[in-house]
C-alpha cells in the first residue's frame, strides 16, 4: 500500500510539475525585461443592454482601445504583461492579472484587476493589461481605468472618463463626452451634445464639435488648446498656454474665452445670434471675423496697450486710448474683448477667400 501511495503521489508531483512547464510557456519575451502572454479573448452576449462600465485596480497600467462593431456581443481581446527581468517573476505577476466580463440586469462590467497590494516595485516592475474592447454601435461607456491610455473610436452615444492620468483619444460621440485626465495629451473629433474636456500641461486638441443647444467646455493649465470647426456655443479656458480656435460657427446665447499669459486668436466664421467675450491676461487677442458681421463691439485693453480693428465697416460709439466701442451692420449680436496687463486687442475683417 505505501509503495502504492508513493508511486501515485511521484505521478501527481510529475504531473503538477509538467503542468506549470507548459503554462510557463504561454509567456514570450516581448523586449528585455518585458513578457506578456499571447492573445486572449472573452466574448459574452449583451441583449438589449447599451451601458457598459470598464474598471480597473490603480495598479494597473496599459491600453485600452474601445471600438464599434456589427456583433451584438461585447469583445474582449487582450494579452497580460509584466515588466520585470525575471521570467519567473513574471509569471508570478501575470498569473494574479485578471480580464472579466459580467452581464447585469442593466449593464455589463468589464473589469481588470489585481492584488491589493501588487506584488511587483511600484517604479521598478509593474503589471499592465492590453486590451481592445468591442461594442455594439451606440453604447454608453463609462471608462475608471487611471492609469491607461485610452483610445476609442465610436460611434458612441456617451463616454465618460471623468478621471484619469492617461493619454486620450476619442471621436465619434454624438451625445455626451466627458473627459479629464492630468498632464497628458487630449485629442477629440466628430463630438457632439454635452461636452467637457479637460487636461494639464499638455495639448489639448478638437476638431469636427458640435454643441447643439449646450455648452462644450474646454480646460487646460499649462498646455495649448487647439479648436478647429466648431459648431455651437463654447466655454474655453486656459493658464499659460495658447488658445487656438479656427472654423468657428457661433450659435446659442453666449459663449466665452478666457486666457493667461499666452495669446489667444479666433477666428469666426459666422455669428448669427448671441454674444462672443473674450479676456486675457499679459497678452494678446486676435479675431479674425467675416468683414459683413453685423455686431456691436466693446474692446478694453490698460495702459501702453493698443485696440485695432481693420477690415471691418463700422460706426464708432467710444474712442478712447484704452477702450473702442463700435457697430457693423446692425448689431445683430455683442462682441467684448478685454485684455488685462500688457496685451494688444487686434480685430482684423476677412473675405470669403480668407476664412
């Protein structure tokens, strides 16, 4: 009986042994100090559900790319990886990484997870997940992944990432965007509805906005913000960092621009109704305007500064060394520039071929 026991308990060891060889195996070494596992995939069916929320354990980093596609199903297609110089080790951290799908009653989850606390040297080694996740067209997506870089390509009806410390890029949500992330770079395009973009001492770019009857909002500290072909009504602000806006179509009851210490240039493109203010500290404003805009100006600079409106027909109301009031056409809508500190206010007419 024990040399029977004995013999079965050198199989079982064998067995266990061969086992975690072959598992082993289903790591590769991508560089030096860096395995992941080949690729993974979860599909699981979502009904009538159009919510999907993504989380992830902070200890995680990666990437994460959310796409549309024709399947009824949501996708998950994803390696798990290590950053450390011992293979061993990078099983370990591996092993405790994991990518689920959960079907709610009114959403479905999608979580990344691992230890708390992480095995692996915060700085020195680190767990990461890359992941490509695939929706049914007009999904509600709620993104809680900070560390990840963060690539979606619609359409959506709603994304949100309201906090992250990640890259961003986004296009195609015709309902709602929320977006905020720290010292990293933001690009949007082909956004419409409830927009509201924020970053840090980074770019911050959009293109192809479409407010409707809200307001977009734009936030940077310490990074340029760059707006091309907007549609709609605005609310941008900025500390010392450019304000870019071009291809402006300005439509709703008002919309503002506010900067710091770097120059701030607009240029409208038409101005049907509502009002346009626009301020500035330490330097300058540029608007660059249809020559037949038919609006009523206030523009207010200090001391040693300059306001100069060419190209532009009008009728003055208020000439002062620091302040010009005046009126084209019929002054159908309000336009105010102030700049406070050293900083010119420049008001320059254009044609057709120039816009």
């Amino acid at each position: 009986m024990t040399r029977i026991r004995l013999h079965l308990s050198l199989v079982l060891v064998a067995l266990l042994v061969s086992g975690a060889a072959v598992e082993a195996q289903d790591i590769f070494e991508i560089e030096r100090g860096s395995f992941a596992t080949p690729e993974l995939r979860i599909s699981k069916a979502m009904g009538q559900r159009r919510r999907v929320q993504v989380r992830s354990t902070d200890n995680l980093t990666g990437r994460l790319r959310i796409e549309t596609g024709a399947a009824a199903n949501v996708i998950a297609t994803y390696t798990k990886q290590a950053r450390t110089e011992s293979r061993s080790r990078a099983f370990d951290y591996i092993d405790v990484i994991s990518v689920t799908i959960d079907v709610l009653p009114d959403y479905v989850r999608v979580d990344l997870r691992a230890p708390n606390p992480a095995p692996w040297t915060d700085n020195v080694e680190s767990g990461q997940v890359d992941i490509r996740l695939t929706l049914p067209v007009d999904c509600e997506v709620r993104v809680e992944a900070a560390y990840f870089d963060i690539e979606a390509v619609g359409p959506f009806a709603e994304l949100l990432v309201p906090s992250s410390y990640g890259r961003l890029d986004v296009s195609g949500v015709n309902r709602k965007l929320e977006l905020g992330t720290k010292n990293q770079r933001v690009t949007v395009s082909d956004v419409a509805g409830d927009i509201a973009v924020s970053t840090t001492n980074a770019l911050l770019s959009a293109t192809g906005v479409k407010s409707g009857d809200m307001t977009a909002r734009f936030n940077n500290d310490g990074g340029e913000i760059r707006i091309d072909d907007v549609q709609g009504q605005i609310n941008v602000r900025n500390n010392f960092g450019r304000i870019d806006i071009a291809g402006f179509t300005a439509s709703g009851e008002s919309s503002f621009i506010r900067g710091s210490s770097e120059p701030i240039t607009i240029q409208v493109l038409a101005m049907p109704v509502g009002q346009l203010v626009v301020s500035n500290r330490y330097d300058d404003i540029e608007l660059l305007l249809p020559a037949d805009i038919s609006a009523y100006f206030s523009l207010s600079v200090e001391d040693n500064s300059i306001i100069e409106a060419v190209g532009i027909p009008f009728w003055p109301d208020l000439v002062k060394p620091n302040r010009l009031a005046f009126r084209s056409g019929n002054a159908d809508v309000s336009i105010s520039g102030s700049v406070r500190g050293k900083g010119n206010i420049y008001v320059r007419g254009t044609g057709k071929d120039d816009q």
